[in-house]
C-alpha cells in the first residue's frame, strides 16, 4: 500500500491550488514553522505556484538549525575526551562549530558514532561498561520523549557510564517570540504537524488569540500543505483567527499522554539560546534535578563554554523569515552543502540546503 501517493496527487493539488487563488483578495504572508515543510514546499514548487496570491515565509522549525554554536563546541570538547564514545543523530555531524565539525574530528580518530535513537547509545553503553558514552539529545518536542525515555532508563538501570548533552527546544514559544519582534511579518502560521503529535495543539490557541493569528496545524505533503495554506487563508479573508487541525489523522487536541508525562518527569522548562535568535524565555528542556547526574555538561565541565555566532552567516535572519536564503550574498558562493557557513547549509530540513537542492540559482 502507498501511504503517501494520496497526498502527493498532482491533479489534488491543482484542485487546492485553484481553490486558493479563487479565495484570495490579498497577498497573504504565511509562515510554515517546520523545516520538514519547507522542504516539502521548495521541492514540489508550492511557494512558485502561489507566488502571485501568497508569500511563504520559512520560518524557525529546523531543529539542527537553532541549535546554539556552543553546544556544537561542547560536543567537540566532550568528544575529544579519553575513553569517549559520542552519539549522535547523523544530521549534527556536519553542523560547523567555530572550529570545525564533529564528521572532521571522527575523521581524525574520535569515536563518534550515528544513532537512530537514543536507545541505541544506551545500548552501547551497556555493551562498553569501560567508556563514557554521551547521547547529543537535539531537537524540538517531537524527539524529546526518546530523549527522556533513555534518561528514565538510565536512571532504572543505574548505569553511571551513561550522560546526556541536551538542547532539546520547544515550539510555542518561539512562535510568540517572533510575534513580539517589530519587524514581524507573519499573519498566518502552518503548525508543525509532527510536534502537535507529541504535545498536542492546546497550547496554540492564546497564541491565536492575543495575536490575532490563524494557525493550522498541517503535514507535510503537498496535498497537506496546500490544505493548510487554504485553511489559513480562508480564517485570513474571513476575519477569524483559531486554531484548526489539518493533519487529523495523526494529530489529536491533547496529543501523546504518556509521552507528555514522561518529559514532565525528565526534564524542566530553561530559557534557551537559539542560533541566530538568541535567548527566548522558557524555550528549552534541560535535565531535572532527579537526573542531573546524567548531565553531560556538568559530568565534563563543558556548562561555561559561549561561542558567538559567525557574523558572515544570516542564518538568523533566514530562521526568523526576514530573507530567503537566496538573499544572503554568501549563499552558493562561499556557503555550500560542501563548506557551509550554518546549520541551514547541511541540515536535511535547512530552508539554505533546500534552495540549494531544489531552486538553484
């Protein structure tokens, strides 16, 4: 059976897009918050489909993207460390730091290892009892609940040669972050659909209603995406601003429980840094007291390490939707996939790899 050839139907989504042409009275501006979507969008033309009636606007929704230079250099540090196993999710290996990335120094001899979960670093932990392994916990609600069940087994299992480097981010308040800017551009957002998985969408609505902002939550194929930017459109024209539910046969109101419930135990709500938006109050997940003994930042003495972000890159800027990637003098030219001067370059859900990939100048 093929799960996604409904969704990606050509002659759907001509349907949908004359829908929204037919509705639309204005140039609407609407953000997508998932980098998945972005690339969904760059990839099948969607922005070049509606360019006349409808910007898209790509917003923060890359996890590899936001997460700040330094812990890309705690890494570093942590991994140059004796009798260390790093783990981490092959999306991290190439992100640069100040320096260099974690790829050149596993290049150069450091064991570090791809994961597809953080069960697995557990694993190799209990398989290595004479290494310090260490599990790089990136990325926003959606994969934190792994994140927290490798901690909670940790803990279970007493396993001491086991810590976690975490910089796990929270969706929400970086979407009324933005919205307080002055420069904000955005009247609509598409939700990411596969966070509104884990947490639900409650946590949207005051976000709709003290900004006056319609929000769909919205999957990421065609099909979906094109659904969502007519739902946002159709509350734009109409005056109204709620949240509505797109990607229903995944997402429910009150979300994952059980999920919900364990990184409530795990984990704490931080201020976090991002990269290239700075400090946004109560935007990360730490480590609670209960399991700070599995802090990789304490366990190595890496928690003082600030590094400011490369002034040539404006990735920031493409993070917050105040350029597209295109509009940045470097891209293509001294940033590529190859050498690239920001996360945006090499992340499989960078907006700068997706104009790279799929729109070439």
């Amino acid at each position: 059976m093929n799960y996604t050839q409904a969704f990606r139907n050509p002659e759907l989504a001509q349907k949908w897009v004359s829908s929204i042409k037919s509705l639309t009275t204005k140039r609407w501006r609407i953000m997508e918050v998932c980098g998945g979507q972005t690339h969904s969008i760059i990839k099948y033309g969607i922005d070049q489909l509606l360019a006349d009636d409808i910007e898209l606007i790509h917003g923060p929704g890359c996890p590899v993207c936001v997460t700040p230079l330094a812990y890309i250099d705690k890494a570093l540090a942590i991994a140059t460390q004796p009798n260390v196993i790093f783990c981490s999710f092959g999306d991290m290996l190439r992100v640069p730091s100040s320096h260099q990335d974690l790829l050149s120094l596993k290049a150069q001899g450091a064991d570090i290892r791809i994961v597809y979960s953080p069960l697995d670093a557990l694993t190799i932990a209990e398989q290595s009892p004479d290494k310090e392994v260490v599990f790089f916990g990136v990325g926003f609600e959606t994969t934190a609940p792994t994140t927290a069940l490798a901690a909670y087994q940790a803990k279970l299992k007493h396993l001491q040669n086991f810590s976690l480097l975490i910089c796990h981010v929270r969706v929400p308040p970086v979407m009324q972050a933005l919205l307080a800017t002055e420069n904000y551009r955005v009247q609509g957002f598409l939700g990411a659909g596969h966070v509104c998985s884990i947490m639900g969408f409650h946590e949207y609505a005051p976000i709709s209603l003290q900004h006056k902002m319609p929000i769909v939550i919205t999957g990421f194929e065609p099909v979906d995406i094109l659904q969502g930017i007519y739902g946002c459109v159709k509350q734009l024209e109409e005056g109204r601003f709620v949240v509505e539910n797109q990607y229903a046969r995944i997402v429910k109101e009150a979300g994952n429980l059980p999920a919900q419930a364990l990184m409530q135990k795990v984990f704490n709500v931080v201020n976090r840094n991002w990269r290239g938006l700075g400090e946004i109050a109560n935007s990360g997940l730490a480590l609670s007291t209960e399991y700070d003994e599995w802090n990789a930042e304490n366990r190595f003495l890496v928690g003082d390490i600030n590094t400011l972000e490369p002034v040539e890159c404006r990735s920031g800027d493409v993070l917050q939707g105040l350029i597209k990637p295109v509009e940045c003098a470097e891209f293509g030219k001294n940033c590529t996939p190859e050498h690239p001067l920001g996360a945006t370059m090499v992340s499989t859900e960078g907006a700068c790899a997706a104009y790279y990939r799929y729109r070439q100048i």
